[in-house]
C-alpha cells in the first residue's frame, strides 16, 4: 500500500509539473502574439506615413540629416537631398535649413554636406540655413525652429520636412510637439535596401521611443 501511495504521488507531481509547464509556455506564447500585434500597429502607423503629402504653399523646408561620409553624402542622404531638389526646382525661393550635426566619423557637419550638396546643383546658399549640432531627429526639429525664429521665420505659417518616408511619421509627430504648425512632407525613396529594411524593423520601436521620451 505504501508503494502503490509512493507511485501515485510521483505521479501527481510529474502531473503538476507539466501542468505548470503548459501554463508558462501559454503566458510566453501569449506574451509574444501580443508583440507581434503591437509591432505590427506600429509598422503600420510608420508605413501610414511614408508618402508625399503637401499642404498649401510652405516657404521653410527642413531637410532632416543622415550619414556623411568623406566622399559626400551616404545613399539614404542622397535620397533625402534629390527629393528636396525636385521641390526645389519649382520653388527656388523657399527657404531651406538643413539639419545635422558632425559625428565622430564625419569629416564635416551633416548640415554642411547638404549645403554644399545643394549649392552644387543650383540651390542658392542665401536661402540655406546651417543647423550644424543636432544628433537626433527631436533636436534636429528642436534646433531648426531655433533657427527660424532668429530669422524672424514663423515656425507656425507652414513648414515642409524632407526624409525617408520610414522617418516621416515620428518626424511629422515630433514637428508638432514642438510647435510648428501646418506640417507637409516629402518622402524620399530609400534606394539601399539592407538599411532600408533595418529601418523598417528600428522605426517602429523608435516611435514608441520618441513618443515616450522626446519632450
């Protein structure tokens, strides 16, 4: 009798066990489903916004910075600068600030780099604006609106801001925290696709980040 209770309570415990195990593996499963929703709301949200969209007749462009290398401006920069550009060549008169500090494999600023981009493809430099210290896009927003208002430029009658279109939904976002109003954008294609795809993967955490944070 004692045996037989002996093997019974072996067998309920392994019982147990597995019961526990089901639990957690179902928590875990659960837990991941989740974040997969989550995630997948988010990718949406950043997808949402990767597309042109103009509204009236903005006199300030902002374009966003990006990798700067020693030969000239990185693909995803490049891709930033030549949609400026197009605008450009129907409005040559906007005022443009470019935004982008030096880091620490950078020869020069970010905003440099696209100055002298511009400048070499007909863009006048009396109507570019240097932001050169900025490192992220809140400070990249934050430091251009400084700028603008020593300009004696409203930040509220109307701004259009060029970058990726992963970038735009965060940047359109972050633009209106800090106080410019009438927000338009360009979307730049991202033509090199290891980072384009890493972006679409980091953007959607950047968001929550930013939203949590950028204040």
């Amino acid at each position: 009798m004692i045996q037989k209770a002996h093997k019974r309570s072996k067998i309920e415990v392994s019982s147990y066990k597995g019961k526990r195990l089901g639990l957690w593996l179902r928590i875990f499963l659960a837990l991941v489903l989740a974040g997969m929703a989550i995630f997948g709301t988010l990718l949406g949200q950043v997808l949402g916004g990767a597309h042109d969209d103009v509204d009236g007749d903005p006199q300030v462009m902002v374009i966003l910075g990006c990798q700067l290398h020693d030969w000239g401006p990185s693909i995803m920069l490049q891709d930033r600068l030549d949609k400026a550009l197009e605008y450009l060549e129907e409005h040559p008169d906007i005022t443009v600030v470019v935004s982008g500090g030096q880091g620490p494999e950078e020869p020069t600023s970010e905003a440099q780099g696209m100055a002298d981009y511009l400048a070499d493809h007909g863009v006048n430099r009396e109507n570019i604006i240097l932001e050169t210290y900025s490192h992220n896009t809140w400070q990249n927003l934050t430091y251009s609106a400084k700028h603008l208002e020593e300009a004696g430029i409203d930040i509220k009658d109307g701004v259009i801001i060029v970058s990726n279109g992963f970038h735009l939904s965060r940047a359109k976002m972050l633009a209106g925290r800090i106080g410019y109003e009438n927000v338009s954008v360009l979307a730049a294609p991202s033509s090199h696709t290891p980072t384009r795809l890493k972006m679409y993967v980091r953007e959607p955490l950047a968001l929550v980040k930013s939203f949590v944070f950028d204040r």
